[in-house]
C-alpha cells in the first residue's frame, strides 16, 4: 500500500514548480529507501513484487526519468563504450563515430565521444577515467608514430584497462610491437591504407600519367606512411623512380591542399611540371581543386586529381572526385562489435589481440582522364 506523507506532498509541491523529480522524490512517494529504488530500475537485485509496482508507479506518476548516463559512470545501468580521437569535425573522423554510436546503440550500451585535440596527457586522462569506471571498451582512433613513447604508452593502456576487466581498441592506429612470444589484449581494427594509395596511383599511371605529385606528407605518422608507400610502390611497378621534388609536404586539410598546391604552381609560368594529383585525404584534393582553378589549369583536362576517404563532399562536385573508399562506419561498427562480442561469449574472451583488417577501393569519378597531348 502506497503512503502518501509529507515528503510525497512536498514532492507535488515541488513538480507543480517545475522542478524536476529526484530519485529521492521517488522513494517518498513509494515509501522505500533510494537504494530499494535504484535495485528495482537497474533490474539488477530481486525485489518483491509489490515494491517494484509500488516504485514504478511512483515513477509514473512523477514522470520521474533516470540518468542513464550517470549510473553508466556509476557502475550501473548499461555498459559505456569510450570513442577517442584528436578532433570529430575531421569527416572521417565522424563517419568512425556514427559507426561506434550506431552499433553501441543497437548493443544497448552507452556511446560516449572524447576529443583529446593531441594531447597526450589528456588521452591519458580519458583512459584512466574509463577504466575506473569501467567501461566495455576504451577505442583510441587515428594514426600515431612509431615511437618508443608511443608503445610504452599503449602498452601499458591494454593492459590498465585489461586488468579492470575493459579492452583497448586501437582503430586505424598501429599496434605497439610486442617482444616475440609476448602478447597484448588489444582489439585492432585496421582498413588498407598502403593498397587503397597503391590503386589511386596506378589507376592515374594506367590512364598515360608519368608525372604524379604526392600532395599530402612528409610525416611519421602512420597513416601518412603508409599512403605515400603507397603511391612509392606503384610508380615502382611501372618502372619509374619516385622524385622527391614530387611529394608536397602539407596539413591534411582544405586550407593545407590550397596553400600545398599554391606553392607548387608559384613561378611556374609554362608546364606545372606534373599531369595528376594524388591527393593524401579527400580534403587535401579540394584544396588544390581549388588552387588549380585559380591558376587557370583545367580538372580532369589540363591535370588529373584523385582523392583518398571517399567522403561525401567528393561526390557532389561537379566533375566528381575519383577517390579511394574507406568503410568508415563499417570501421566504427566493427570496432564495438569485436570487442562487445568478445565480451559477451561464454568463455568471456581471453588476453590476447584480436585483429580484423577491412578493404578499400578506388571510385572513378569525372576528375581523372588521359594526359593531356
């Protein structure tokens, strides 16, 4: 039998001024403790049939709503998966995203996003966070150089999450080397960065193209490594030497393929000195759209330009950008499914990597054609 006392009173005093109703609040109502409230909405501990109707009618009656999120963090409530990378307005980055949200979702458990804008200390933080509380899985995303700090560091992520009972995902990231005989718990969800570079440039080299400029990086970091090894092992293929006045170090982004391609062209007033562009990201490619329009140089008639991500921009111009296509999403859903069902198999899983590699493959679109005459 519900008692309506003088808590319950102050309770609809409290709706009728606004105030939204509190675990506590619900528990007066229904004449139980809060932790005999929380039992009954975790669905974690028995309970009496006749307090779990006395408390879910309480609920209803104060249209009480849980924070999912907190008893996520708390410990209770439904499993968080943590999704990590440097930056989510990068379009890859948030395609990775919608993937880990969409299966997260559909699994039941909370997806929660967190931007480390490159900083280490606060990857850290983040990582930390997670394991005290918790959480299914930690996904670290992006690529990363091959450092001695760089393994010290992930290392001892898989196995502080490992240790909690969570797992270390590492998508589009490289896996630290491990001494032989030793093994890591980390999930790695890879996509083939050096073949996708590899059909992009032999695609421009098979329509006549001879000289192709590299527009996107000098770095370490991986991805960057393997797209340029890339486009290195397909001009090999044709029996051409890489030119190294060919690779164009540059951000990758818009403003990063505008200014690359502007420097490129300045001073020269004849032949640019290449007849395609390979481009790093698809982003880079509509920077130097861009600057090879200013310059008064034709796509695909006077240059040829091929992307990489297959982002949906690339589809929309007008001609339409060849590119390389990254299952992005596909990235993302894999990246929760492997890991949650490692997680929910009988034996529970065990310590040792887990790994699934995915394809890419170039889309021809209107912006790569023949060398011009």
């Amino acid at each position: 039998m519900s008692v309506d006392n003088g808590a319950g009173a102050a309770t609809r005093a409290g709706k009728r001024d606004g105030r939204r109703a509190t675990i506590r609040d619900v528990a007066a109502r229904a004449n139980v403790s809060v932790a005999t409230v929380s039992r009954v909405l975790a669905g974690n501990y028995p309970v009496t049939y006749r307090t779990r109707t006395r408390v879910l009618r309480a609920v209803r009656s104060l249209d009480y709503v849980a924070n999912a999120h907190a008893r996520a963090l708390a410990g209770g409530g439904p499993e968080s998966v943590a999704f990590v990378l440097e930056d989510i307005t990068g379009p890859s980055f948030a395609h990775i995203a919608a993937g880990v949200e969409q299966e997260t979702a559909r699994r039941g458990r909370l997806c929660l996003v967190c931007t480390t804008h490159g900083d280490k200390r606060r990857e850290e933080d983040v990582v930390t966070l997670m394991r005290e509380q918790r959480a299914a899985a930690v996904i670290l995303a992006g690529g990363a150089e091959r450092t001695a700090e760089y393994r010290e560091r992930i290392t001892a992520f898989a196995h502080q999450l490992d240790a909690a009972g969570s797992r270390l995902v590492l998508c589009g990231r490289p896996a630290p080397e491990v001494p032989p005989g030793g093994e890591l718990p980390v999930t790695l969800v890879e996509y083939d960065n050096e073949g996708g570079a590899f059909g992009a440039t032999a695609h421009l080299l098979s329509a006549g193209h001879r000289r192709v400029l590299f527009l996107g990086g000098l770095s370490a970091n991986t991805t960057v490594q393997e797209r340029r090894a890339g486009y290195h092992r397909a001009l090999e293929s044709y029996g051409l030497t890489p030119d190294p006045a060919l690779v164009v170090d540059t951000p990758f982004t818009r403003e990063g393929g505008l200014h690359g391609m502007r420097g490129v062209l300045a001073g020269r007033r004849a032949e640019p000195g290449f007849t395609a562009v390979f481009a790093a990201t698809d982003m880079v490619a509509l920077g130097a759209l861009e600057a090879l329009r200013e310059a008064g140089l034709r796509v695909p008639e006077d240059v040829s330009v091929v992307g990489f991500d297959d982002i949906p921009v690339s589809r929309e111009l007008s001609p339409g950008l060849t590119t390389v296509h990254v299952p992005y999403e596909e990235l993302g859903r894999s990246a929760v499914r492997m890991v949650l069902e490692r997680r929910d198999s009988t034996d529970g899983g065990g310590a040792e990597e887990q790994r699934v590699r995915l394809g890419t493959h170039v889309v021809v679109r209107g912006s790569t054609a023949p060398p011009p005459r």
